[in-house]
C-alpha cells in the first residue's frame, strides 16, 4: 500500500460575492459561493489522483487550494504530515519547491518577452540564488529540454514560435526544473490535437516512471482520467460524490451522477455503446446550494429523503466512497 | 443511399498569403444525402473549418476558389451573386453553429430581438411581403426557444445573452439555425468548450431537430467519440485533402487508410491503463510546402518509395468506402497496426 502524500481534510474554500463597498464594509448582501465545501482525499506517492467533474464544480479552486494560491477557510492539507494552511512564508517556499502546477493555458503560462531558456531557468535561480554559473545554468537547461523532447537551441526562442503542444512541454520542463516530489496538472490537453495529446500523456507517464512524481490530474476528459489514473474522485457542486480506485470508479460506479457523467461520454466502439443517461438541466448555482444532497434537482433517483438530509460519504468497501442514499443504508 | 443534397466537385482553394500560396483544399469531392449526417474529422489546419465556410462562400478575402462546384439542389453556389446567396441561402437554407456561442451573439440585446431580427429577415424573403406583426415573430421566437428545450421562453426570450450559460446559448443558436426551412446544418465545433453532460444533451437536441425537419448535417470536429455516435457517415481530413470517407462504423472498425488507423491509435479510451499511446512521429506540415506525393508520407511508417512519387487518389475501396492510400491501392495491404 502506498504512502500518502498529501492528504485533504474537510477542506472549504469560500468566495464572497458582494454588490459593492457597503456590503464589503459591513458584510450585508454578501454572497458566498462555496466553491470547494468539505472535501477530504488523499493522493498516494508516486500515482496519479484524477479529479473530474463538470466546469465550476471547483475541481480547479481544490488543486489551487492545495498550493494556496487561493486561501481556504477551513479544513487541513497535510504534506508528509504538515499541515499546509499553516506553513509560514519559509516553509510555503520550499513547498513550492516541492509542488509545481502545469497550467491549462500553455501560452497564458509562459511570459512571452522571455526565451524558453530563461522561463526555464527562472525556477532554478530561484533556488539557488545567483550563486549559480551561467555554464551550469544552461547545461541544465537544456538536459530538460531533452527530457521533454525538444531541441536545445528552443532555448533562445520565444514562446510565439511554438506550437500549443510544444508550448505544453515548455511548461512541462519548467515544472520539473526542481525535481519536485507532487505535480498538478490542470486539463493538461485541452485545446491539443489527438495526437499531440497523445505525445503529452507518453511524456508524463515517462517523467512519472523516471522520477516517481505524484499526479494529481485535474480533467474533465473521462477517458483520459480513466487511462491515467490510479486513483480518482468525481466532484459535483464543491463536494466530492464518488471516490476511489479507478478501475472500481468506472467498473462499480455507484453515484447516480459518476453513472451520467460517464455514459455521457461518446463511445467508439458499436458493442459498447449503451444509453446515455442525459441529465436535465445544468448544475445549480453553487451561491445556492439546493437542501440536502446538491445532485438532487437532476438526479433521476430523487426521494424525499435527498431533500432533507445531506448523504454522507460511504465505504462501499475497499476504498470506494460514495455520498448518495441510495448506497447509504 | 438517399438523394443527394449537396455534391461538392473537385473542389480546390488557395490561401494567397503574399507570396505563399496555401493549399487549404485539394480536391474535394464528395456528395452528402437528404437528412444524412455527415462528420469531418481530422487535426487543426487540415482544412475542415475551411470546407464548412467555403460552402456558405464565409470565406476571407484572401481565399480563392480555384475550381470545383459546390452544387446544392442542383444550383452551383459558387455561381450565384452575392445577393442569392444572402437572400435565399445563407440563414435560410443553409445555416451553421459555431464553436463559441458568445461570439455569435450579440451581448446589448436581448436574445428575444436577436431572435425576431433573424426571423423577420428570413421571413421577408421567403414569404415576399405579406407581413407579419411583431407580436407573431415574438410568438415564434417562443416557440423555437421551446423547441430546444429551454424551460421558462416566455421569461427567458427578455434575457440577455450573459445570463445564459454556455449551454444555453449554444441551445439559442441551434434554435434559431434549425427550422422548416433549413436543408443543411453545418457545425463547427459546436459541442467543443461545453461539458460532456452538455454535450451529450446538445448531439441529442442537433439530432431529433434534424431528424423533425428532415435536415442534412455537415458535423465538423476533432473529436472523434463524438462522431462515432452522431455521424451516418465520416470523412477523415489531412492537408486539405480527404484521406478517408465512408460509414462511420466502418471506418472504425476497420480503417483502410494508415492515418485514420493512427489517429484511433492515439485515443486515450482505446488503450489500456500503462500501455503508451500512439504519438505519430513528426508535425502535419505547412500547406505552402507540402511534401511530395502523398503528403502524410514523411510521418507514415509505412511509407514506400511509391508513397513518395505519386499523389494517392481517392478511390471507392469497397462499397461506400472510399481511401487514398496507395499501398491499399496498389499493393493490397489493408491493415495498419502502428503499435
């Protein structure tokens, strides 16, 4: 059984809507949107943790959490043991160290009046301060280029003269600058052809068998989750529905909403091709949040009982959680 | 095979960008049925956008069609004037959604004027002048919001633009792109930045309208899941020419052509838990220096000196199933298993 390295408790991350100066000053009319509600999960060392779920169901406002680029109100994320939310700037530093994120937006992510070189190095200098040789530097440099498969004279160019799936590796390379130890990587091929996408996946596969980086894989492509993971949760509303080993998430799925989610998506293959089960409507404002279980208002399953109380999280036995009544007596 | 709708012939355009000349399409021939749904797959810049926009003559200053027809019920657009195609065409019998609803709608007024501005101008030249009061576009207008299943019309036809969601939005433009009057549907992306949920409850929404009003759909996207279960028929494209067509079961179950078979191969929901995915070696190439003759060879792995010399025609291989490939042609192989 592998080692966790970072393990999520309760954890809530709340934004505040409000309509202008006054509310902000006295705290009325405000709204809160409760973009990550009492998630708990652990991301075992060395796999990779999938994390799907639909647009705004906070997936994003979790892995953002984890790095404290946005600030959580209330919960626990533990580190090797420590407690995240409560690192001073010195310890959040070497975490930083220790944690990197791939980003969505391959172009958004890289300053487009640095060379590939320096966006590269930046990371490396950071650590070492200016103590580091310039031979050395750019040694480094381009061994992890390589390691991502591109050409070392990259280098000196812009991040305008590649294309998004080079770009992505660019990113890819500064991300592992630090050797670090956890990766987030945030719908790591969105807007990639299918076999540039294809080239990524291979690539951080690779870079997971050679250094045995932790995963935690943000997406909201099921297929790719499924072929990547070990491990998944599926978020709906802030809330974590269904969790566990993947190949159990997809063989047993047990939460009405990971069963729509799921055969939601196109099949290829003829004999595999069964109904898909369309959800009406789309997901509730998360200002919001409908009483009870959040999934009720589409759920084809819906009882009295969702209204009234929320479903807790239930071992469906090795490891396979799953917050529905249907599954809760 | 149902009575042809549109037949493009030897269609051929140039991108003339100063002193390069893109081939962006070369050589398309294909012809879709009455009520038949059509995918177009292939990466970005193999000229499948370019197609859709072509037919509806959408095409920017710099493009020029050098030759081939586009001959819908019978009539070559690429004939008519500029007025024909406005008045009795585009809007009216052939209309298309596009990848980002946002942008194709405006965000100052409200879905509900949007809407009867579109139905007024379709009316004025279908029916020729017998007018129609406001209040009965406005009913209309209710009624197709109705039609795409979005709950509440009545409220929701004052609405502005940002209080829909993407979803939403995307509902509105397929509202007012689907009618009686309209032939042929063509869809850019149209599913692309929505939620698989979403999706899956737009392809359904695309296909019972279509199926209701007996219209042709010309699907244009790069996921290939999502034509498996929406398309009759598929076309796989490269640097502008079609590498592959035929029934889209078909084609995926057993591909005649090397690229096809790749890009099944690098499909993540193809292959299991730890085993690589194809990455096909190299880039698609620039379309003003394509390479020699068939233009995937540099990345094919079974390239042959053959590949190299002669431009592969597209040829009907079995029944309804058309590839150009040259070793399938020439030499017989009809398998490709890249890894």
């Amino acid at each position: 059984m592998a080692v966790d390295l970072i393990e999520i408790r309760n954890l809530k991350t709340h934004f505040y809507q409000g309509k202008g100066l006054l509310s902000k000053l006295f705290g009325e009319g405000l709204k809160t949107v409760h973009a990550v509600d009492g998630v708990s999960l652990a991301i075992k060392k060395g796999r990779t943790f999938g994390l799907v779920g639909e647009s705004g169901c906070g997936k994003s406002t979790l892995g953002n959490s984890i790095f404290r680029l946005v600030e959580p109100i209330e919960g626990e994320i533990l580190y090797k043991g420590h407690d995240v939310l409560k690192m001073d700037q010195k310890e959040l530093r070497e975490f930083r160290q220790q944690a990197q994120i791939i980003f969505q937006d391959q172009f958004g992510c890289l300053n487009p009046r640095m060379t590939v070189g320096q966006i590269i190095a930046e990371p490396l200098l950071m650590r070492e301060g200016a103590d580091i040789s310039q031979e050395k530097l750019g040694h480094e440099v381009v061994e992890l280029l390589r390691a991502v498969n591109l050409d070392p004279d990259a280098s000196v160019k812009f991040p305008n003269e590649f294309s998004g799936g080079q770009a992505r590796r660019i990113g890819v390379a500064r991300a592992i600058a630090l050797q670090p130890q956890f990766i987030m990587a945030d719908e790591p091929t969105s807007g990639l052809d299918i076999s540039t996408a294809a080239t990524i996946l291979n690539l951080m596969q690779d870079l997971q068998d050679e250094m045995g980086i932790t995963y935690l894989w943000v997406s909201h492509n099921l297929n790719q989750v499924k072929y990547m993971s070990d491990d998944m949760a599926v978020m709906y509303l802030g809330k974590v529905v269904e969790k566990g080993q993947t190949k159990d998430v997809f063989s047993q799925m047990a939460h009405p909403y990971t069963k729509a989610l799921i055969s939601a998506v196109p099949k290829m293959d003829v004999d595999k091709r069964k109904k898909t089960i369309l959800l009406e409507g789309e997901m509730p404002s998360p200002i919001n949040p409908p009483s009870g279980c959040y999934f009720r208002t589409r759920c084809p399953h819906v009882y009295q009982r969702c209204k009234e109380e929320e479903p807790p999280l239930v071992d469906l036995g090795g490891g396979h959680f799953c917050a529905c009544h249907l599954h809760s007596n | 095979m149902p009575e042809p709708l549109l037949e493009i012939n030897n269609l051929t355009l140039d991108y003339n960008l100063g002193d390069r000349k893109m081939r962006a399409l070369d050589r398309i021939n294909f012809s879709l049925g009455k009520g038949e749904v059509m995918g177009v797959a292939g990466e970005s810049g193999c000229g499948k956008s370019t197609l859709a926009l072509a037919i509806l003559r959408l095409l920017p200053r710099v493009a020029e069609i050098k030759r081939g027809e586009v001959m819908f019920n019978g009539r070559n657009l690429l004939t008519l004037t500029e007025k024909e195609m406005e008045h009795e065409i585009r809007g009216q019998k052939i209309t298309m959604i596009f990848q980002n609803p946002q942008n194709a709608l405006n965000p100052v007024f409200k879905i509900g004027t949007q809407m009867t501005d579109i139905l007024r101008v379709q009316d004025k030249y279908q029916s020729g002048g017998a007018r129609k009061k406001n209040q009965d576009f406005k009913q209309q207008a209710i009624e197709r919001l109705k039609l795409t299943g979005i709950a509440d019309p009545e409220a929701r036809i004052s609405n502005y633009p940002f209080e829909f969601s993407g979803g939403m939005k995307q509902r509105v433009m397929i509202g007012m792109a689907l009618s009686s009057g309209t032939s042929l549907l063509l869809a850019d992306e149209a599913t692309t930045a929505l939620d698989v949920t979403i999706e899956a409850q737009i392809n359904r929404l695309i296909k019972e309208l279509a199926a209701k009003y007996g219209t042709s759909v010309l699907y244009v996207t790069h996921n290939l899941g999502v034509l498996a279960e929406m398309a009759d028929r598929i076309m796989i494209m490269y640097a502008g020419r079609i590498f592959e067509m035929g029934k889209t079961d078909t084609v995926f179950a057993a591909p005649r052509h090397p690229y096809s078979a790749a890009l099944l191969e690098s499909l993540p929901s193809r292959q299991v838990r730890g085993r690589r995915l194809l990455a096909i070696p190299g880039f698609v190439p620039p379309l003003d220096r394509l390479p020699s003759g068939c233009s995937f060879h540099p990345r094919c792995a079974f390239a042959k000196d053959i590949c190299r010399k002669e431009v592969p025609p597209l040829i009907e291989v079995d029944e309804g199933h058309w590839s150009a490939c040259l070793l399938d042609q020439k030499r017989g192989r009809k398998k490709w298993q890249w890894i």
